[in-house]
C-alpha cells in the first residue's frame, strides 16, 4: 500500500492545494494531508481553524485523511510510514525550494521520496498569500478556496 503526505501552512488552502490533493489521491492509495508549523510563517488562520477548512476539503475523497503536526516533516513521514512527500511547484523558484527541501528530508529520511507536482497552467497565478491579501482589503476571494471552505471564512 502507497500512503503519501501532503505536507503544508494551507493558511488557507486554496485550489491549487486541492488540485495536488486530487492528483495525488489518483496515484497512491492512501494520502495524508497534513498542516504543519512552519516558524518562518505568521498566519492569518489558527491551526484548528486551518483544520477545519482542511477537513472539509478532503472528505470527498475517499483515500485522503487530514492531520496537523507541530513536529518535523521527515519525523512525521516516517512515524506514518508514507513512501513519498508530495508538493506543488506552481514555477521554478517553487521547485529550487522544494528541490532544497527534498534533500534536506533524503538526508533525514532516505527511504520517503519526494514528488513535485507542476501546478496547472490554469492555477499558477493562485497562492494563499494572494487569497490572505483578498481578504484582508474585502475582496472577493472565493474563486480561489475549495467550494466546502467558502462558507467558512
């Protein structure tokens, strides 16, 4: 059985997360998506609010679980015994970071890969930090959160 783990702020999830979380569903049989601290990060959402928004998203498939972690990545995937990390790289800046990240979890868990999704053409241009900005001037955001979180922010 494949279990692959989402990793990420989703502060708050948009549907470029959604998208890698459909993908990824489709690939292997079993996909934790999981929030995670990130230090370098202030957010917008608390955890359990992010959680909730999260849990939403992910009930209509059946082979994907939400969590949150305040723990490292690499001990996650292990403890949870995922074979793959799975990311979003909506451009090539996305990808060196992930790519740097990646090594940095090979050397800490060298038996969990990582994959990076390209994003769609169609969403590149959509990111949470745009989402958080739409909503702090009232603007409608809506387009850009999955259709369960639209209600709840």
């Amino acid at each position: 059985m494949s279990v692959a783990l989402i990793p990420g702020t989703f502060d708050p999830i948009t549907i470029g997360h959604e998208d890698i979380i459909q993908r990824a569903s489709m690939l292997f049989d079993e996909v934790i998506v999981c929030i995670f601290t990130n230090s370098a990060k202030s957010t917008m959402f608390t955890a359990d609010e992010r959680y909730e928004f999260l849990c939403a998203t992910v009930e209509q498939y059946r082979n994907v679980k939400a969590d949150i972690c305040t723990g490292l990545l690499a001990d996650y995937a292990m403890e949870h015994r995922c074979d793959a990390i799975v990311k979003g790289a909506r451009s090539g800046v996305d990808f060196d970071y992930e790519y740097s990240l990646a090594s940095i979890n090979r050397e800490l868990a060298p038996e969990v890969e990582t994959v990076i999704l390209p994003s769609r053409c169609e969403l590149l241009h959509i990111s949470s930090t745009m989402v958080r900005e739409l909503i702090k001037y009232g603007k409608d955001f809506s387009p850009f959160v999955p259709e369960a979180v639209k209600n709840f922010i």
